[in-house]
C-alpha cells in the first residue's frame, strides 16, 4: 500500500478489482483503510462528485494533522477510491 500511496495523487490511492481483494479485502493486514466507493469518471452525478471532493479533502485534513502530530506519524492508514461501472466485476 505504501508504494500505492507513494504513486498517488494527494494521497488518495485508486484500486482496481484485483488489488481491492488482494490489499483490502483480504484479512488480516497491518493496515486500515478508509474506502470511498465510486462511479467510474463519465459517470458522475452531482452528489458523487461532491462527495469525491469532500473525501479529498478530508484526507488533505487528516494528512496535515498526521505530519505534524508525532503520535500520528508512524499510523498506518490508507486513503482509497473504489471506482466501479455497470460490469458489476465489484
């Protein structure tokens, strides 16, 4: 996961199907994850990209508290967006 997030932009980690079973789904991992489930981009309502944004946002927050609290540094939790179509593959 860290070289996921290494690889992210504002640390929001994008999974596919197979890394969400292998990294996520499968239990048990030294990590927690905050999942946001989405709709693949083309496929946006209102709602979902003001819901995208507040997660960015959020995590934007959360990355700001966790670098300068020494207690929070060494945390590992990983920020991720689930984006799924019609192909039910989720």
């Amino acid at each position: 996961m860290e070289a996921f997030e290494a690889d992210s932009s504002a640390n929001v980690i994008h999974l596919g199907v197979s890394e969400y079973k292998r990294l996520v789904a499968t239990n048990p991992r030294p990590y927690d994850v905050v999942t946001l489930w989405n709709v693949k981009p083309g496929q946006l309502c209102d709602h979902c990209i003001v819901v995208g944004n507040e997660f960015n946002q959020m995590v934007y927050s959360f990355i700001k508290e966790r670098g300068s609290d020494v207690r929070h540094k060494e945390k590992k939790i990983f920020f991720v967006v689930i984006e799924f179509g019609k192909d039910r593959a989720m």
